[in-house]
C-alpha cells in the first residue's frame, strides 16, 4: 500500500480533531535539518510545539489528526543574532523608537523586554521572511546602551515565546559608542576604553560591598552596578559592537583583563585581526553582509564570513539597525549573499540558524530540526537562497503562520 493509500485509510479510521488544535505533519521535497544531511521526500511530525519525527516520509505513517502542509524545501526557523525589531519599530516615528536611550553613555541596566513590542509590524514582516527568532534590543549608539532579549516572532512575550530575557549587556566601542558631535564624553577611543573599565572597577567594588556579612555596611542597591557585575561574573555576557581593528583588540584587551564572557559584533576589520580573534576564542556575530561601506565600516566585504569559516571563527549572521525605514535588514538575504561569496550553502544555512543558536546559548531548543527542539521552521518554494524564492510559511512553537504572499 502507498503511502497516499494509507493516509486516506487513516483519515477513514481516525476522527479529525478541530483545525486550530491539529498537530501538524510537513512534507519537504527536501529538508536541510542543518545538524545533519538533507533528506529528500522528508516528513517532519510536530505535536504541542515540539518535533516528534525527522525523517524520509515513506519510514513512517501519521495518523489523521495531523493537519498535512507540503513545501518545496524546508529549513530551521532562521535566526537573526542581532537585531533591535520590536524596539525599532515600523513607522519610524518617535513613538517606536526604544532602541536608543541618550541621556547617559553608560546605561547597562535599561531592559530590552521592558520595551519589546512583539506585535509591531517590522516583527511581522521579518517573520514573514523566515525569521523565527531574534536577538533583539538596544542598539549600538551609546557606550553601554542596555541589554538584549532573545524571542520569538509569534507576536507575544510570553514565556515560552522568550528563551533569554536578558541575553547581552550591549557595549559599543569606536564611532558606535562616541559622543563626538555632542561634545560630551565619551569623545575619543581612549576615553571610551578608560570609562567602561572605570565601571567595571565600579562593579567589582560593588559586588564585593554588598556580599559583606554586616548588612549596615553594605551599600544601597544599584541596578547599573548590579547589571555590570552579572557581566564580570559571567551570568551575562557583554555583546561589544567593534569595528575597527584597534577598537576589536581594545575589546579583547578588555575581556581578558575582566575575564568577560564577550561575544564581538560588527567587526568590519575581521579579516585584519583573524589570528588575535582566534586565539582569544570568542564568537562573532557579523555585520550585515550588504551593509554599506564607510568610515568605521570602510573595510567590510562580502567575503569576510567565508574568511572567518576559514579561519574556524564561529559567527552568525545579523540584521543589525538602519536608521531608515523599513528599520531592519533580513538574515535570509544577507546569508544568501555570503553563500555567493565562498561560503557556500549550508554553512550560510548555518550561520542563520545553528551556529546562531549556539552563539546565543539556545542550541539546545532551536536552530535545527531534530526530534524534541521546539518546532520552528521556515517553508520555501524553492531554493532558499535564490532571489526569486517565497517563504510560503512559517512555523513557530508548532504554530502555522503565512505572512508572506501566497
């Protein structure tokens, strides 16, 4: 019996149980699980959120409760491993815009998921390109402009849609974290350096004072001390916006002197400074690989994620901040283009979905398709890298969501 003959048999046998509570079954032309080799003709079986089966369809039956969607190719949801989406928001008007707090250079405490706005339409749109999760929150601008929140796209913060409520402490080191147009501190690089390591003196007397027997002595709370100390503890990690090679080696001048846990954004000058990089083992989460070159940037290219895979860097791919509409870039475009220049398929695959997962300490729920992760995964018509290519769906947490044309 064929497997179509034994689908219509089960439909016969098992009673359809209503449409919004179906667990849902996916049959792929082919699927790249990305933790292991493309199956062609794959069925993957989803039920209460999570993946029960990964595999060839013709290995195993499903029964009739399952509602059947069919795609041409299907990946892990893509992961955006720096975005501000949410805090940025579609419009582009004041109201929207909580990606950037400029009163203070130094503001560690300032929370992405205070701000969040999972139902503005930027969240929408992304998602309908095959973003499933994002690293979202306060963008570079500032010296410290605040923290990040790791969640889903499904348009609600609540706790199964958010895997990381505090990821990153942000930091930004060179012309993302200088005041130099308003005069005020901090002004130069050396500045910027001197006063980020003078916090985290700050932090370490803190943190010190207030673990002290005699409660009289120790000193009142103070969230910005507090934030600054999970990051010297290494509860938190610092995310440090460089890109300039001098600003790169300042930040990992930095992270061996405080024993940080820091992860590098931006990094246009990668490709200068790969061996230092290397050697202090510390990730990257690239720049956008179509963003324009030009002052701190003058040196990114197309072809530096493919140099830090030669390298064996770990990175991910970011939409990072624009500051013009529609707010955001599309990890699904900026990996295909980097696919294009030496890095080829499946370790652009990677970037935006596996290797953005580990990166951002979450590998263990998403970023590939295998049985018991949450069931995010992103439905194309074709090859998801070329250009003329839809996203037909999405799916989050076993939610079905078809955003994009049809």
């Amino acid at each position: 019996m064929n497997r179509a003959a034994r689908l219509a048999l089960l439909l016969l046998l098992t009673p359809a149980a209503a449409s919004a509570a179906m667990p849902l079954a996916i049959q792929a032309g082919i699927l790249y699980p990305v933790s292991g080799p493309p199956v062609r003709e794959a069925l993957i079986l989803i039920r209460d959120g999570r993946i029960t089966f990964v595999g060839p369809a013709a290995d195993r039956m499903f029964s009739a409760d399952h509602q059947v969607i069919t795609a041409a190719v299907v990946t892990p949801g893509l992961i955006d491993a720096r975005a501000t989406v949410g805090l940025s928001g579609l419009l582009n008007q004041p109201h929207d815009q909580d990606m950037l707090e400029r009163s203070a250079p130094v503001q560690p405490e300032l929370r992405a998921i205070d701000a969040y706005n999972g139902g503005d339409p930027l969240v929408t749109w992304v998602r309908s390109l095959g973003v499933t999760t994002v690293n979202t929150g306060h963008s570079p601008g500032m010296l410290v402009s605040g923290q990040t929140m790791v969640v889903k796209t499904s348009g609600s913060t609540r706790d199964r849609e958010v895997l990381q409520p505090a990821a990153f402490i942000t930091a930004a080191l060179g012309g993302a974290g200088l005041n130099r147009a308003e005069g005020k501190a901090p002004g130069t690089r050396a500045k910027a350096v001197a006063l980020l390591r003078a916090e985290l003196i700050k932090a370490q007397e803190y943190v010190r004072q207030r673990a002290l027997t005699d409660e009289t002595k120790r000193p009142a709370r103070d969230l910005r001390l507090e934030a600054l100390g999970r990051a010297l503890d290494g509860s938190q990690r610092l995310l440090i916006t460089a890109h300039k090679a001098p600003d790169i080696l300042a930040a990992l001048r930095l992270a061996k002197e405080f024993n940080l846990r820091i992860v590098l954004d931006g990094c246009a000058d990668a490709p200068l400074v790969l061996e230092e990089i290397r050697a202090a083992g510390f990730p990257v989460i690239l720049h956008p690989t179509m963003a324009r070159a030009g002052e701190e940037t003058e040196n990114l290219a197309m072809d530096t994620p493919a140099k830090l895979a030669a390298a064996g860097i770990p990175f991910a791919f970011q939409s990072g901040y624009e500051s013009y509409v529609p707010k955001t870039r599309v990890v699904l475009f900026e990996a295909a283009v980097a696919a294009g220049r030496g890095l080829g398929f499946e370790r652009a695959l990677a970037g935006a979905t596996l290797e953005a997962a580990k990166i951002l300490g979450v590998a263990d729920r998403i970023g590939s398709v295998e049985v018991g992760k949450d069931a995010d995964l992103a439905l194309f018509d074709g090859d998801p890298f070329e250009y003329t290519t839809r996203v037909t769906a999405t799916v989050i947490n076993g939610e079905l969501f078809r955003d994009g044309p049809r």
